[in-house]
C-alpha cells in the first residue's frame, strides 16, 4: 500500500490525474519493472483499485495480469494478488446494493471480461494448472475465479476444460483437500462445471465422485448438515438427473444404500431448522431422480428395488405417518413414495401393509385419502395425495381390486366403525367441494383403468340415497349429479365437477360393453348427452361438451347392439338428425385443443399452481389419444361397414376362440407329455434297476453251476473209489470237457506268443531302418543338434525290447510248464479211466485226492488269467513303442526339413557372395580406367594409393577366394 500511496500522492502534488491514467502508470510498473517487488506492489495496487474501477482495470490490466501468472508463478503472493485482481474484474458479486440498470451491465461487463479471458484457451488451461499449487493464496482464488468463468459462460469454458489433458480430475482432487473453505468452494465450482455436460457428468462420477460427496455428507450430519451438505446434494442431481450411465453407475455401486440415514429423523417439532428443512428436500428430490417416470423403465425398476431392499422405502413411510413433520417435508416425501412404489407390485404390496399409528391402526392409504378429501388441507398436499393414490394404483390389479372391495356390498363394515378407502372416495365424489369431487372421480377412474373385471364389478355397487328411497347404482348416481349441472351450489371450479364425472364415465365405459349397456338403459342419458352437445355454449362449456361428445362415442364404439333402441346405427342417426356429424366431430375436437390438456399430457404428476387449473389428468389424455381416431372413424361408416366390421369381430372371435381352444389343448397336452416323460424316466429306473438285479442273478446263477459241475466231479471220484464202472463213465463225460477247454486257452496263448513274436520281429528290422537313417542324416549339418535325442530314443527302446524279449521268454517257459502239467493231468485222468477202483479204500483218500485235483485246476485258472493279463499289458506296450517310433520318424523328417532349408539358404549366399566378387572386379576395371585418364588428363596420381588400392583389392581377392574355398 504504501507503492500505493505513493502513486495517489502524487497524483494529488501535481496537476490532477485521473484514474485512467493511475491504473496506466501501475500497468506499465507491472509490465516493464525488473524487481519483483516493485511488480508485487503495482499487482496489489491494481487489486485494490478493480472493485471500484472495475472497467478500467480491465481494459488495461486483464493482459499484464495474465502475463504475471505465466512469468512470476515462483512467488505465491503476486499470483495470489492477480488472481484477485482478475476474479474482481470478472465477478458480478457485489457487496453494496445497486440500481438494477448498473446490475444488468454490470453482468453484461463480467461476461465480456470472461470472453476475452477464454479467447486464448491456453489462459484457462493455465488456471488449471496453478490449481495443484497447494499454497492456499494460490489455490483458493484460483478456484474462486475458475467458478466465476464458469458462471458467467459455462459452455464454452466447459469445453476448454474437457480438452485440456487431466483437467476434470485435477478439480476433483479439490474435493479431498484439507482446507474445509477450499474443499467447499470447489464443491460450487464442479455445480458449475457439471450444469447441463453429459460428458463431464460422466467424468465427473467415474472420478469417484460419489464415494466422497457422500463421505462430506456423513462428516456434515446428513440432513443435519450446514450449507455445505445442500452444495453437495446440488451436486449429486447435476451428476444423476437426467444421465441414464450415471444412475446405473450410483445403483451398482451399492450407493442408495448409503442414502438410507439421511431419513432417520425423529417426530419431535424441535429441531426443524430452514437449513434441514433444506437438505431434507433436497434429499427427497434426489431419490426422485432416481425413480423418475422419465427414466428408462428397467433403470427405475431396478432402483426400485434397491430401496425396498435397502429399507429406504421403509424409513419414508416412517416419515409419511409420523408427527410434527413440516408441510413441505411431508408432501415432497408422499411424492417421493409415490414414485419409489410406481408401478413396482412388490413396493405397492408393502405400501399397502402400511399402518398410521392410530388406535385403531388405520391403513395409510386411508389416511392420506382422508386429506385428499378434505378441503382443509392445502391444495399442494391434496395433490401429492391423488398422486400417490394414481402411483399405488398404476399396473397394480391387485390393488385396484381391493380399492374397487371395499365399495360392493359384501365388504362394507356394517358397525360403522371404520371408514373404508371406497366410503371415503364415494364421500369425496358427492361432496359439495369440487376440488373434492374432481379428485374422487379420478383416484376411482384410476381404480378402472385397463381393468375390465373391476369395470363390471363396480356395477354392483348401491348408494342409499335417501331414507324410503330404493337403492340406486353408482353409474346411475354419477349420471344423476351430471344432468343436475350447476344447480347444486358447489364451492370451487363450476365446470371441475362435470369434467371429473365426464372422465370417470369415459373410463369406466371403454373397452366395457357391459357398462355401456347399464348405461344406455337408462333412457335419459342419451338425450342429455345429444341436448348437451348440440347446444351453443360458451369457451368454459366447451369443454364439457367435448367430454360429452368422447362419451357418447364410446357408447356407439363399445356397443355390442344388445338394447334394440339404442344400437350402433340408430345411435349414429341420432347423431346426424340432432348434432350433424361434423359439429360432432368438431365438439370432439375441443378436448385435444384445450390448453391445459397439453400440460397434463406431459407429466404423470398432477403437478398445478391453483385449483382451477386442475382439469384433465394424464392417464385421460392417453384414453383420448387412442380414442378420438376410432371414435371418428365410426361415426362416418356407413351401416354395411359396420356389418361387416361386426362380422370380422365374429370372425376374429371365433378364430381367437379356436386358437384359444388350441393352446389350451396343446397346454394340456404339454402337461400330459411332461407326466408321461416323467413316469419313462421312472420306468427307465426301474429298468436299470433291473437289469441289475438280473446280472447280479445270472452271475450267482453261472457260480451255482459252477458249484454244480464241481460237486458232479467230486461224485464221481467218490464213485470211482467205491467201484461203480457206471459212474466212471460219467467221470469221463464230464473230465473232457475241461481238457478240451485247457488245450483252447493253450493253444491261444501259443498264437498270442507266434503274434508278439512276428511283431517283434518287426519292430528289430523298423529299429535297424532307424538306425541306418539316423547314421545317414548324423552326416549334415542340420541334424547335428537333434542326433543325440535319437539316439538316446534308440537306446531306450532297445532296453524296452530287451525286457520284453525277457518277458516272452519268461511266458514261454510258463506256459511249457503249464503244458506238461496239462500233459500229467491227462495222463493221470487216463489212467484213472481205464484202472478199476480198488475197493476198500477209505472215503478220506478219496477226499483228499478230489481236493488235490481241484486245488490244481483253481491255479491253472489263476495262471491262466494271469497270462491274459501280461498279454494285454504287452499289446499296450506294443502300441507306446509304435507312438515313440511314429513320433521319432516326425521328428526326422523335420530335421530333414531343416536340413533342405540350410542347404538352400547356402547356396543363396555363395551365389551373392559370387555377385559381390562380379561387382568388385567390374568397379577395379573402372577405378584403373579412371586413373589412366586422369594420367592422360596431366593430373598427379599417387602410387601409395594405388599400391593400397592394390593391396586392398588383393585382400579382397584373398577373402572372395576363402570364401569360394568355403
């Protein structure tokens, strides 16, 4: 300051300057000054001049001030000073009040200032930069003045921002900073950053973006929080609303999870200060970002479900039915459980579990349809009310099936104690509040819509009108208080109770031939409609005469003819005697041209400023939209067409009944073939079951003779010893046949041993092949790496003959054992034929010798399998040493391979090698042509050049000849 002083006392010594040129003298300090210092003074000097001067600071300094912060970025107090500098000439926010003339161009001057700033990008690039200076001069200002660029042109700075290498994650790391005011203001400055730029929402998110504004959140309170927890909840619906990537991205990361405690408030009056009151919205409105009817269905399906899961469903209907809750908190959180429940069946069966803590407990859609019909409650609330009751009821049959309960005559409480949803609704549309009555007759047309079983259920409900008076239906009543008109004094709208009865009737009669029958009997309704539509009313009446008109069309459209008075074509000449069809289907028209059925078409939220402009609900406008263009059609065909049209109906019935009649025959066939499949299954069980068993018995059978023929040898032995000739016959019948039996197995062992043999004699002469083979390719320079592996092979597969050659022998002279022991067998069972049995012998001897010979044949079994065994095992052998022979023959032709390929890549290079010998001889003869002209020429030569030359082409000779030598 005193730099400062000093300039302002002269100023004042001289002749007068003016401020212009005082803020000149201070910008050529700064641009032609040598000392630092003497630059940190004139900087501040300008600093605090650009708040009361704020234009001619600008006009000068802006250049100079940027060239600062490139040149002097080693001192943090000059930055510091000219990002101050720049932030009071770009920012609009002044302290002092103003005029609103100097306010407009006091933005106009900011947003100008902020144009030439981002002309050169490399300025905004730079701000970036000096945002990872962690000196807090340094870091807070810049972040201060890259908000306010951002404010006063968000798309074009944001731009610059996206292209600029790191430049969203270098503003993030803002948000983990220590210093809670720089951690703060760079919550507002991503606000601005993230305002209306998919791209940089995107970025913003995946640079975990969520994980900490929830952490400040949490360190804040929740909904306790100051200021700062409302920044951070902006920031979130910047990110959320309205970016389909970013809502999946918060739902995966298990975030909504973390949204449950905000909720977790008490239902004491104290402690609702404007700040919570604040956050509390905010909070509310971000989870209707997530549930919002706009989003892609499957997205809010399945954030839906998440709440319900995570309980934060269940904490907002603990809100909902708790006390002391402001109003505003109170409706924001009814229109947010109406979207959590939205069309989701699990969410709406939980809804209507709920319970108001009452005595008796009341369900909670009771009590919220209590307020809706209660002219005391503020309009606001009214509406979030019908909302929810519209929310609770869309694609939900279910409840609209109980809603529609409670008003037929089985289910109403006959004591009186308890109001029902249906009582409460049937109140409200007979009311004398025509708010109360536009808003009953829309909850129950939403109890019909798309519902044909609840259209004719509803038919069945009585009204007891009056004390001696039959009961009448409701279609009747409603039709009653429709042709009574203005002459029952009503609080509120004078068209709102026509309009709400016209769209219940509308509802209720289309896609309803049914309902359209009760209707039509009654003989007065026809011509109400046809004097209502054919009158000359005023602009506020024309609305109810197209509402008039759209009914009497769906009474002609849904007609199915069965009143003879009142069908399609009588109906449709009723029209053109009394209205014209022309006029009727300009009446028609009015309701699509209104100008607040535009706004209801737009949003499911019956969203108004003021109970008159509560007319059409949105759900109608769609009903009218289909209907107009078929309603049309119908009343200019002609009655053929109609006949026609009547018979492609029967047609198209009868061919649906068929197709009908089919898919149930299929269906049941279907399930009669998944019975019969099963009971095959089950048969196929048993069947293996089975066979299993039959096995089991045929090998206990096979043992059993066994057991049998042996039991037959023994007694004929013991015959034999006792001297029956007879039964030694019958020794012999038997014996044989296990003789023969020994000498098949023997003679197919010696033709397996003949087999092995052959094969063995093969494998010698495919060895000596290899070996040969071998021996002829050891010789080139190719196989030389590859010769000892198969030699290595050789030798192992000779060891593996050997010790199968000892094997065969081993066999060999097993089995001539065995052959002699047969050849004994014999001899002896000879023997015992022809010798008679010598009498007296003891039954022991017998014994003894009948186990001897059975203990002799049980081994020669036993061996005999054995050598079956050793049989397969060397035919398993057999085929390893044809793999290793198969795979030792691959791998010598590969080196044959090999080998052909060196051969080749020789012969290239001695043939480049003779080229190269070609060329050097060629340039020699050139080099002396040369130098002989150059003796003709006069000119010197020198002879050691020559020489070396010589000697050089001599070596080169030497070399080319070595190298044909090679």
């Amino acid at each position: 300051m005193n730099f400062l002083r000093g300039v302002m006392g002269g100023q004042s010594a001289g002749p007068q300057h003016t401020e212009a040129e005082t803020i000149q003298k201070l910008c050529d300090r700064v641009a032609s000054s040598t000392l630092l210092d003497d630059r940190r003074n004139a900087v501040r000097a300008l600093k605090s001049l650009s708040k009361k001067y704020r234009l001619e600071v600008g006009i000068q300094a802006m250049e100079h001030l940027i060239h600062v912060l490139q040149t002097d970025r080693s001192d943090s107090e000059i930055i510091a000073y000219a990002l101050d500098t720049l932030y009071n000439i770009i920012s609009n926010d002044e302290e002092e009040e103003v005029e609103e003339n100097s306010t407009k161009q006091s933005e106009d001057l900011g947003s100008q200032f902020t144009e030439i700033f981002i002309k050169q990008p490399e300025n905004v690039t730079l701000l970036l930069s000096l945002l990872e200076e962690f000196d807090f001069h340094v870091r807070w200002p810049g972040v201060r003045l890259l908000t306010s660029l951002l404010k006063q042109l968000g798309p074009p700075v944001q731009q610059i921002i996206l292209v600029s290498p790191m430049g969203v994650s270098r503003l993030m790391d803002l948000l983990a900073d220590s210093r809670e005011i720089i951690r703060n203001d760079g919550v507002l400055l991503l606000q601005a950053l993230t305002r209306g730029n998919g791209a940089i929402q995107k970025i913003v998110a995946f640079e975990n973006a969520f994980e900490r504004l929830l952490d400040i959140i949490t360190e804040e309170g929740n909904s306790d929080g100051g200021i700062v927890v409302e920044d951070c909840l902006i920031l979130l619906q910047n990110l959320l609303k309205n970016n389909n990537s970013n809502q999946n991205f918060f739902k995966e990361g298990s975030y909504i999870q973390r949204m449950k405690p905000w909720f977790e408030v008490g239902d004491e009056n104290s402690g609702w200060s404007a700040q919570k009151v604040t956050n509390l919205h905010l909070m509310l409105q971000l989870v209707r970002v997530l549930v919002s009817p706009t989003n892609p269905p499957g997205a809010t399906s399945s954030c839906q479900k998440a709440m319900f899961q995570c309980g934060l469903l269940q904490q907002l209907c603990t809100i909902l039915m708790a006390t002391g809750i402001p109003a505003d908190i109170l409706t924001e959180t009814i229109n947010t459980v109406s979207e959590v429940i939205r069309g989701c069946q699990v969410n709406q069966d939980y809804f209507a579990s709920v319970n108001a803590p009452s005595n008796p407990p009341r369900p909670a859609i009771v009590v919220l349809l209590m307020s809706m019909v209660n002219e005391r409650q503020p309009f606001v609330l009214r509406c979030a009310v019908l909302y929810c009751f519209q929310c609770f009821l869309y694609k939900n049959q279910k409840g609209q099936g109980e809603i529609v309960a409670t008003l037929l005559p089985s289910t109403i409480d006959a004591t009186g104690n308890s109001v029902s949803a249906g009582q409460l609704l049937c109140g409200g549309l007979f009311s004398t509040d025509s708010l109360s009555n536009w808003c009953a007759a829309v909850a129950l047309a939403h109890a019909l819509q798309g519902n044909a079983t609840q259209k004719e259920q509803l038919l069945r409900v009585q009204l007891a009108t009056s004390i001696g008076n039959p009961p009448v239906s409701l279609l009747q009543q409603c039709t009653n208080i429709l042709s009574q008109g203005d002459k029952i004094d009503r609080r509120g709208s004078k068209i709102q109770t026509r309009v709400g009865l016209l769209m219940l009737l509308c509802t209720w009669l289309s896609s309803c031939p049914i309902a359209v029958t009760h209707f039509l009997h009654n003989s007065a309704n026809v011509p109400f409609l046809t004097g209502q539509i054919a009158e000359n009313l005023g602009e506020e009446e024309q609305l109810v005469q197209g509402l008039c008109a759209l009914l009497l069309g769906i009474s002609i459209y849904f007609n199915d003819n069965s009143l003879e008075n009142y069908m399609k074509e009588k109906l449709k000449q009723l029209i053109e005697k009394r209205i014209g069809k022309e006029n009727f289907i300009e009446k028609l028209g009015f309701i699509s041209k209104h100008e607040l059925y535009s706004r209801a078409s737009q949003k499911p939220q019956p969203n108004f400023p003021s109970p008159e402009y509560m007319i059409f609900d949105h759900e109608f406008t769609k009903l009218v939209k289909e209907l107009e263009g078929v309603i049309t059609k119908a009343i200019y065909k002609s009655s053929e067409e109609d006949k026609k049209e009547e018979e492609v109906k029967k047609t198209l019935e009868q061919h649906d009944n068929i197709v009908t009649h089919y898919k149930n025959m299929i269906r049941e066939q279907d399930l009669q073939l998944e019975e019969l499949k099963q009971q095959v299954s089950t048969l196929k069980c048993q069947n293996e079951q089975l066979q299993t068993a039959v096995t089991q018995q045929a090998s206990q059978i096979q043992q059993h003779k066994d057991q049998y023929n042996l039991l037959k040898v023994q007694l004929g032995k013991d015959n034999h010893h006792q001297g029956s000739h007879g039964d030694g016959a019958q020794v012999n019948g038997i014996q044989p046949e296990e003789i023969s039996r020994l000498r098949e197995e023997v003679e197919e062992l010696r033709s397996q041993q003949g087999l092995l043999q052959s094969q063995l004699a093969e494998k010698d002469s495919l060895i000596e092949n290899l070996k040969s083979s071998q021996v002829s390719a050891g010789n080139e320079q190719a196989s030389a790496a590859a010769s000892p592996r198969d030699s290595e092979q050789v030798v192992e597969l000779k060891q593996e003959l050997t010790a199968l050659k000892s094997q065969l022998n081993s066999q060999s002279l097993e089995m001539t054992r065995l052959q002699a022991e047969n050849r004994e067998l014999l001899q002896r069972a000879e023997a015992l034929a022809k010798s008679a049995p010598v009498e007296g012998e003891s039954e022991n001897v017998a014994t003894a010798k009948t186990t001897d010979v059975e203990g002799r044949l049980s081994a020669l079994l036993q061996e005999t399998k054995e050598l079956k065994n050793e049989i397969k095992a060397l035919s398993e052998e057999k085929t390893a040493i044809k793999m290793q022979l198969d795979s030792s023959n691959s791998t010598i032709a590969i080196l044959q391979m090999e080998k052909d390929k060196l051969d080749i890549e020789v012969t290239d290079s001695k043939k480049e090698q003779d080229d190269l010998l070609v060329l050097l001889a060629d340039q020699d003869q050139k080099i002396l042509s040369l130098k002989s002209k150059l003796k003709i020429l006069g000119h010197p030569v020198e002879e050691e050049d020559e020489s070396g030359d010589q000697d050089d082409d001599d070596d080169e000779t030497d070399d080319g000849d070595k190298d044909q030598d090679i």
